[in-house]
C-alpha cells in the first residue's frame, strides 16, 4: 500500500509492551470523588448505591474482556488482574489501560440512572484514572491483592468509628479526628461498641471486605491442586491448539460473572478456586 510522506510521524509513537510472563494488574481510580460524593449525597461512610454501581460495571468489564481474571474494587477503585500470559493487545500499556478505563466510565455512566433514579447526571461527568503494574509471581500477586483488601478494612474501620462519633455522637468533625488519633483497632471496635453499641463484626461483609469480581466455577477441596507452583514455574505460556482455545473461550462465556465480599488474603480462596491462577476455566456449576 503507498504511504503518504506524513507516515513518518508514526515512527514517535513509543513502544511500551508490559514486562512478558507478569501479572497485570490495572488499578482504576475515580476522580475527584470526594467531590463527587458530596454533590451527589452520598451516604457516610458507606453509600451502598455508589458500591453497587462500581460493582455493576467492574462485572460489565470483566464479562466483556475475557483476560481478565479477577477484579477487586473498594470505594472509587477497582483493579482488574490479567493472567501472565494474556496477549492482549501484545500487552501494550496504554491500550490496556485505556480500554479498561473507557470501558468502566462508560458502564459506570451508562449505569447510573439505575442506582441513582432520582439523581439525574450532570457535568463535570464521573471519571476514572488508570495505571498498569506488573508483578512477577504469584506471591506479588497475592500480596498486591491483600493489600488493597487490608487497605479496605483499615479504611472502614476508620470511617465507621469517625462518623458514628460525627453522626451519631454529635462530635465536630475536627474532634472526632483528635479522638481517633493514634488510636489501634482495637480501641476503635471498643469505642463503636460501648458509646454506639455496633459491633464491627456485623457490619455488612461488601463494607469490610469490599468487592471480588470472577468467572464462577464448581469449588474444589483445598490442597488438591498446587496451581501456584506450578503458574510460577511456567516460562512461556502453554500454547494451545484452536480446538482446545475455542472450548475454553465456550465454557468462560458460559460461567457467571459472579460478585463476591469475601477474604481473599487467607489461601483458601484462591485454593478453591485453582482456575483464578491457572487461567484453566473449571467445571460450570450444575443448575440447582
Ligand atoms: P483523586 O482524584 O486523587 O482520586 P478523590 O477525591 O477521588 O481524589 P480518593 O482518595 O480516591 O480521593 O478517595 C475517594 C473518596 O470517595 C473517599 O473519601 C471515599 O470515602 C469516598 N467514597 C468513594 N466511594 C464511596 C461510597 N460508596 N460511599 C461513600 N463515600 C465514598
Ligand atoms: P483498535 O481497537 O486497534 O484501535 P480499530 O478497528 O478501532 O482497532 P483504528 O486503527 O483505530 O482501528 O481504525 C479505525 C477505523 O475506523 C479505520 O478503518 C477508519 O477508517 C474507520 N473510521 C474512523 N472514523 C470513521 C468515520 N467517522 N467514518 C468512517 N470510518 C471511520
Ligand atoms: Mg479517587
Ligand atoms: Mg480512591
């Protein structure tokens, strides 16, 4: 085909493929929501229809691209995680990191009259910025994922306890700050208890553990599959025939996109649900 003498140009676009055999993780942030929380009303600490809508479109994201593995969302953020050996977009950075971002704005727009009838939209529209990081075994992984998740905890408990103090209270802000200073978890959990009677413990599970977003599959006992060792001793991604990569794109199209507020720091999670590391879909759970 004859290129124009502007073709040239093309030659500035810089190269920025991701490290091979790592696991990307795409982490979303909402902009300006603390702005945002204020204009639209949403509750404190916790406003459960801004929870639901992350999780609504974070559910729409990984249904629609299929490398994504799993999702982890608390408050304006989300990550999406890709198996290390997703070829996405020869896994350039900033294809990625766009496609997730338009993706979940549009969703999360789209979305909204759903969770928010009453509230209509109205400019500056909600968005969301994105970064790639790549880690380069399970255990990077695993830690990346519970630190957002204790992230969660340590943020709610915060929260909780500073607007029981405000709400509740009816301690100043600036007082409940001064309260809480230097204070450890369990002084916090003893003072929902005796001043407001909360027990921490039953707050709901999507407030303290956030939200999992994954292909639901038939559970398997714990210890039967060592799927990490064996993820990280792969050098290159196993190259599958057309046959057995159109059967594993047939049975992830059919598995429920499934949103969960579980512990996902403990082994267990990922222990039964060896098809989050092998990138191997499981077997569809049977219609009960
Ligand atoms: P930036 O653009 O730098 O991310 P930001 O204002 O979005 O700025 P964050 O650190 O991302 O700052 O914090 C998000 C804020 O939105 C926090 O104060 C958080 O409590 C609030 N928030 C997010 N989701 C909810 C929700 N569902 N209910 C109540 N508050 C929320
Ligand atoms: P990718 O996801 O890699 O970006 P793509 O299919 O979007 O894939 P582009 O290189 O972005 O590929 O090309 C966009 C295509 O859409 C081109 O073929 C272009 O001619 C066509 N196109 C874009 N805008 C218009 C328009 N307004 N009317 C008709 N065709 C258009
Ligand atoms: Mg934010
Ligand atoms: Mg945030």
């Amino acid at each position: 085909m004859a290129n124009s003498r502007f073709e040239y140009v093309k030659q500035f676009e810089q190269i920025d493929h991701l490290l091979p055999n790592t696991w990307i993780v795409v982490r979303i942030d909402g902009r300006g929501f603390t702005k945002l929380c204020a204009k639209y009303n949403f509750e404190k600490p916790n406003d459960r229809r801004a929870l639901d809508l992350m999780n609504a479109a974070a559910k729409a994201v990984v249904s629609e691209i299929h490398d994504i593995t799993i999702a982890y969302g608390v408050s304006d953020e989300f990550s999406f995680v890709f198996h290390k050996s997703s070829a996405l977009f020869e896994r350039r950075s900033s294809k990625i990191v766009s496609t997730i971002v338009s993706t979940f704005t549009a969703y999360y727009i789209h979305l909204w009259a759903t969770y928010f009838p009453d509230t209509p939209l109205s400019p500056p529209l909600p968005s969301f910025d994105g970064r790639a990081v790549c880690y380069p075994n399970v255990q990077n992984l695993r830690d990346y994922m519970s630190w957002r998740q204790a992230d969660c905890h340590i943020n709610n408990l915060y929260n909780t306890t500073f607007w029981s103090l405000v709400q509740i209270g009816g301690v100043n802000a600036k007082d409940a700050e001064k309260l809480l200073s230097g204070t450890l978890a369990a002084d916090k959990n003893e003072m929902l208890f005796s001043r407001f009677h909360i027990n921490y413990n039953n707050e709901p599970e999507i407030f303290k553990k956030g939200s999992v977003v994954y292909r639901d599959y038939e559970l398997v006992e714990p210890g039967t599959h060592d799927v990490a060792t064996a993820v990280d001793q792969l050098g290159e991604p196993v190259q599958q025939s057309k046959t057995q990569e159109d059967n594993i794109k047939k049975r992830r199209a059919k598995a429920r996109v499934l949103v969960d507020h579980v512990d996902i720091i403990k082994d267990d999670f990922w222990e039964r649900r060896p098809w989050l590391l092998s990138n191997k879909p499981g077997a569809i759970p049977k219609e009960t």
